[in-house]
C-alpha cells in the first residue's frame, strides 16, 4: 500500500494476527474483474507464487459464480464494480451458495457504505486496489484461514462512520475528515488524552489537528471550536 499497512483484524482470539502461510498446498483462487489488463496482471502476479494457484478468472459476477462452482476455490479476489451481477450482489450469492469460498474484495472505492455493503453481504475482506502483492496474499490467506483483513483507510472511514463523523464533502472550511472527527469529540467534552485513547493517537497528533482545525475554523480555543461545531450542525 501506499502509505499505511493493511491491519489485519478479528483472529479467533480477538487482536491483530497474522495469517500462516500453508506451505504444502497453494491457495487456490478466482480473480474476479470487469477490466481484461486488471484482471490478467493480477492473475499473472499471484500465480508466480508458489502458495498461490489462480485456477480460474472471471469478467462479471455471473461468471464469478459459476467459476466458483466449478473449481471450488479457497478464495475468490472479487471486484465490486462489475457487469450483469455486481460484487455485492456476487457476495451475497457466494455466501449462500459456496459459504466455505472467502471472498476477499479488491476495490478502488474506500468509503465505508461501499465496504459496509460489501461486508454485510457476506465478503470477509476488503481490500484498496492501492494494496502491493504481499497485501493481497496476506489477506488471501487469512481470508480463507477464517480471519478478516481492512484495509486500514476503510478501517478509519468505519469508524469515523460508527462515530457519526460526516463525510468530508459535508465538512465546511476545507476540514478534513479527521479533523471533522477530532472537532466532534471535542464536542462531546473529550480531554486530548481521552481523544489519543479513542483514537489511537499520539498526543502531539492530536494537538497538531486541534491546531489546524482553530485554524480552519478561527477558533481561539475549545470553547469557539466547540461553538463552531454546533453553529455548523456537527453535533
């Protein structure tokens, strides 16, 4: 990935886990993607591997479907922006039809109603097309020993989406979703150091985005940010 790792989340003893490779058989996977030059690189990519054998592709969900009933899969990499069924809907059917197949979505959509769709119908990972090789089989694998893999944006965006932080595009002031998120549980009457325990942050991290967003909003301390973010419908 680009800038941050994959978190790989929800092992059968709660936590952070990483999957074991199965060193004596491949995992064997249908890549499922509407576009011919995504599709075949990746299929090109994971089958050099020795512990990936990539037995079929599909080009819609349809065919996704029925590639999965004839080979039986431990995986399939599913597109969601697909012909004739989309990858939700392909989810969905696989989960009814094949429940022992992981389904692992590989998407360029990052929002969280997208992978919450996703998730809900059934798949057990989801994945940004940003993600390098070794994310993939990571998350293949993991997939398929019962584990599931966020990307860690989608993480962020589910929890800022559980936390009723608004979408960017509904932040005024050019602030950033984060800072939307921080403003809110200043809000609620968070301390910086109960904003770092809820967050995951660093306590200069926080103060650096509490900076920006009196900044943004001309705020000169937390009691006109807190005005602010009621003046603006945030809380």
């Amino acid at each position: 990935m680009a800038d941050r790792p994959v978190r790989e989340l929800f092992g059968s003893k709660g936590g952070y886990v990483d999957a074991a490779m199965d060193a004596d058989k491949p995992l064997r996977i249908v890549v499922a993607d509407d576009q011919a030059s995504v599709r075949e690189g990746i299929a090109l990519m994971l089958n050099v591997l020795p512990d990936i054998d990539v037995v079929a592709t599909a080009a819609d969900g349809q065919q996704a479907l029925d590639r999965v009933a004839e080979q039986r899969p431990d995986a399939i990499l599913l597109d969601l922006r697909m012909p004739v069924l989309d990858g939700v809907e392909t989810a969905a059917r696989l989960a009814v039809e094949h429940p022992e197949v992981a389904v692992v979505i590989l998407s360029t959509y990052a929002d969280d109603e997208t992978a919450l769709s996703a998730l809900r119908a059934g798949a057990r990972s989801f994945l940004t097309k940003d993600v390098d090789r070794a994310g993939i089989v990571r998350a293949l694998h993991s997939a398929a020993s019962g584990m599931a893999v966020i990307d860690a944006r989608v993480q962020d965006s589910l929890l800022a989406a559980a936390r009723g932080v608004p979408e960017p595009a509904t932040l005024p002031d050019g602030l950033t979703r984060r800072e939307g998120e921080i403003l809110v549980l200043v809000a609620r009457g968070m301390t910086n150091a109960e904003i770092c325990e809820e967050l995951f942050l660093t306590v200069n991290t926080v103060k650096t985005h509490i900076n920006r967003i009196f900044a943004k909003t001309s705020s000169r301390d937390r009691v006109a940010a807190i005005d602010y973010a009621r003046r603006n419908g945030l809380v």
